[in-house]
C-alpha cells in the first residue's frame, strides 16, 4: 500500500495518514484474530441462535429510526434558524445546540429517574433522538451560512415554490453536511452503551458488555462485536454511495447575498410550540430531573475533593484526547480530500469502522497488545488517550473533512507552484483554512471524552476517576442522589465546547 502511495505523489502527509489508519486498526485486528483462531463451526453456533437475531432487530431497528429522526430534526431546525424570519434566531440556535452538552446517559438518567415509560423502542429512539440530533443540526446550519443565493434564485425565476427551490438548488450542496451528521449519528448509535442500558434496550453494544463481564475475553463477545463491525461497514457503503463524487468547493464566496428569509406569518405560532417542545424535551426534562435529584434524593452528598479530583481528571483527559485525535484527523482528512482515489477511499472507510466498537472491546484489544508487547505501556495514560482518539476520530474527520471540501484545492496548487512542499503547503494554508473544522472537531471531541465509559473503567491508571465513571457508579446502583452532583459537573464542565460549536456554526446574519 506503501508502493502504492508513493507510486501517486506520497508526501509525510499521505504517509501519516497510513500510519493512523493502521492504528485504528488494532481493534479490528484484535477481532480478526480472535475470530479465526475460534474457527468457523464454533462461530457459526455462536451466531446462529434466537438470541442474535433479536438483538440484530433491535440494533438496526434503533439505528434507522434514530437516523432518521435526528436527520429530520437536524435539518429542519436549521432551516427554520437559517431561512425563515423566526424571531430571536440566535437564541434558539443556542438553545439547539445545547444537548451537547448533556451527555446521552445523563439524558437517559434524567428520563427514566422520572418514569419508566422510556424503557421501550420508542423511548430508547426518542431520548438517543434528543441526544444526538445537533450532530446534525450544527453542520447543515454551519453549511449553510457558505450558501449563495443566486442557484436558489435562479430556481425560484424558473417558478419554483420557495420550499422548492431549495430543496432541488440548495440542500444537494447541503448533502455532505447531512450526510456526515447522519452518519456520526449511526455510528454513535451502534456503539451506545451507558444510555441504552439506563433505558433496558438490548442492543449489540450491551450484550457485548454483558458478555465481558461474565467473561473477560468470551468468545460471544468477540463474536457480537465482529456482526457491529459488518454493520458499521455497511453504514459507511451507503453514507458513500450517497456522498457521490460531489465536488462543493469554490474558489469565491460569491455575492455574499444570503437568501430572502420565508415569512412564517400565521405559521409563527405553531412553529414556536414546536420549538419549545422539542427544547423542553431535550433540556427540561434532564435539568429537571438533577435539580429534583439534588435537592430530595436521600443519597444526595457533595464531597468536593472527590468532585474536584474527577473534574480534574475528566477536563485533562478530555483536552488530551481532543488534542490527539485532531492531530490524528487532519492528514488523514487531507489524504481524503486532496487524493481521491480507491486507497485514500479505503483508508477513510476503515477508519470509521473503529468507531461502530464499543469502548469495552476497543479497550481489550489494546490491553492485550500493550500486555503482549509493551507491558510498561498497560494502565497508562497515552494508551488511554489512544483509546480515546480510535473510538472518536470519526467525530474529527468529519468536521476537518467538510472544512476542507469548501477550501478550494486551487490554493494548495498555487503554493506548491511558490515552491512550497507538501507539508508546508500543509500547515502555512491548509490548516488556516481549515481552522473552523478544526475547531468544530476538537469540541465534539472533547464531549466524546468527557463521557466516555467502558474504555476508561479499563485502561485508566489506577486511582484514576472520572465524572462519567462516577456517575455510572452511582445510578447503575439506583442511587440518583449521589449521581446527581457528578452529572451536574459533566454537564457544566461540557458548556464551553458546547459553546464553541455553536458559536462556530451560528449563522453571520445573528452574530453579535
């Protein structure tokens, strides 16, 4: 592959971006190996049963509702931000984009503390739903704000309807923005673990868990985990297939002009409900259920060193991880963008795959490498951070990569011809280029750290806590009081980035 490389103009970049490919690769190794060394016959039994069939149905059947809620959601709600006359469009973008920063499990927490009700397929899709929707709603409405009026313009002369013309002019340039956040969606979904185990929906992620606490290294196990591999490649195939070979990028900005808003007129009122309903829903009930827990719950305690020494371990891991996996993203983002091609195509595809793994299995394949051929390395922090940018450079790559498909590959070409190389060409244009995607990636990053579980409960140093191990201990053992004030910390410590993305996405026509 190398040979290959070389063979189309290889620069460093093109081979660093191998060697984070690779990377990423050792957990599908890890099951590889696993399932090979378990023989055909012995897999086949473990696979062929009721019990996987079932909990196929349940994983794909939350994955496509929960897709298509969220790209609904996501999609609409950038539209009316973006292109009605709704008023005090800033606030609501704000408001929005703020379950980001109530991590999925707390979301659950909140919902399921309150009543169970939840427990259920429409629950599990209607809390991941309220989760995850700004995964999709921050890029089409970031996507939006580089649109030019005139293609709409031009469809509308033609006696196209307003909704019309921008559903046939303007949302195919909207495409990879939806596509992307639909996908990180997916891929989230399929690796869920902390909210749907709150909620009781079975899916592959947990019976996985379920699997490795009765067995370290269960064959089961491995064998659940190899099915979410499948289905995460065939997300990716029909996330490509969608994608095309589009090109979006241009030199120009245009005119600049934005298009004429809608004129909700008589429909102000029900969009507004709609609004508000969808904010309670996805704020109010959480905040509503930490407040409730806090002040009644009889397990309710605030000890401040415990809280401070796992806010200081959750906001360094985070930043870490975030910092890591940006530098991990952003060859790799250029290798795809900047040399298309089968191998840069494949390259991209398998570095997604990781993210379809749960913490748990991801976590196992590096303590067995790292006990196997690094035992200084085990239950340390760069394994750790490791950890964190396998299972979450797809949230990177994504933000890096449609930053880069808007900057024109002009500019790269005209540098290089300045006799620049590759790799200053890289970091003196590319990276300014890019800065608001990298920017963008390096807050959902840091989210992504600051709540993940499985992988830090077994690669974290010992005596190592975080917020989310915290309180995973305390509301796995009903006892919502005490998860209660760590929630709230994970909450709060999430703010900023929140903020970040949503200030990066927020439409110039309502900034300050």
């Amino acid at each position: 592959m190398i040979r290959t490389l070389t063979r189309r103009g290889a620069s460093p970049l093109t081979l660093v971006g191998l060697v984070v490919v690779l990377l990423t690769l050792i957990p599908l190794g890890y099951i590889a190996y696993a399932l090979v060394t378990m023989g055909p016959a012995d897999l086949a039994a473990l696979l062929w049963r009721p019990r996987v069939g079932e909990l196929l149905r349940n994983t794909l059947s939350l994955m496509v509702g929960t897709v298509a809620v969220t790209t609904v959601v996501g999609v609409a709600c950038a539209f009316l931000v973006n292109r009605t006359d709704l008023r005090l469009r800033g606030w609501w973008h704000a408001l929005l984009s703020a379950p980001l920063a109530v991590p999925a499990f707390v979301n659950s927490y909140g919902w399921v503390s309150l009543t169970s009700s939840v427990q259920s397929y429409a629950g599990a899709v209607l809390v991941v739903s309220l989760s995850y929707y700004p995964l999709v709603y921050l890029p089409v409405t970031a996507a939006m704000t580089t649109l030019e009026a005139a293609p709409e313009e031009v469809a509308r002369s033609l006696g196209r309807s307003r909704t019309r013309a921008f559903f046939s002019a303007a949302l195919p340039r909207l495409l990879p923005a939806v596509l992307g956040g639909a996908l990180l969606v997916g891929l989230h979904v399929l690796a869920e673990f902390g909210a749907l185990q709150l909620l009781n929906y079975q899916t592959f992620t947990t019976a996985i868990y379920g699997q490795y606490q009765s067995s370290f290294a269960g064959d089961a196990g491995t064998a659940l985990s190899g099915v979410l591999v499948v289905l995460c490649v065939l997300l990716l195939t029909v996330e490509l297939i969608g994608r095309g070979g589009r090109r979006v990028d241009r030199v120009g900005r245009g005119t600049g002009r934005t298009a004429e808003p809608l004129v909700l007129g008589s429909r102000a009122v029900p969009v507004l409900g709609l609004l508000v309903g969808l904010v309670v829903l996805a704020l109010g009930v959480p905040l509503y259920s930490l407040g409730h827990w806090l002040v009644v719950g009889s397990s309710t305690e605030f000890p401040v060193d415990e809280l401070t020494r796992a806010l200081g371990s959750t906001v360094g891991l985070a930043l870490g991880g975030a910092t890591l996996t940006m530098l991990m993203a952003m060859p790799l983002a250029w290798l795809v963008v900047r040399r298309r091609g089968p191998v840069s195509t494949v390259l991209e595809r398998l570095a997604y795959t990781a993210n379809s793994l749960p913490g748990i299995v991801v976590a196992l394949a590096l303590v067995t490498v790292s006990i196997r051929y690094a035992p200084s390395a085990y239950q340390t922090v760069p394994v750790l951070l490791l950890a964190y940018a396998i299972l979450f450079l797809p949230r990177a790559l994504v933000s890096v990569r449609g930053s880069l498909e808007q900057a024109p590959a002009l500019l790269d070409d005209v540098a290089r011809s300045l006799g620049l190389t590759a790799w200053r060409t890289f970091l003196r244009v590319t990276v300014r280029l890019v800065a608001p995607g990298v920017g963008a990636g390096l807050a959902l990053v840091f989210l992504a750290v600051s709540t993940e579980l499985t992988a830090t409960l077994l690669l974290s140093p010992i005596g190592t806590t975080t917020l989310a191990t915290e309180f995973w201990s305390n509301s796995s053992s009903v006892e919502y009081g005490a998860a209660a004030p760590y929630a709230l910390l994970l909450v709060l410590a999430a703010v900023p980035a929140t903020v970040m993305l949503s200030r990066q996405a927020r439409p110039e026509e309502v900034r300050p």
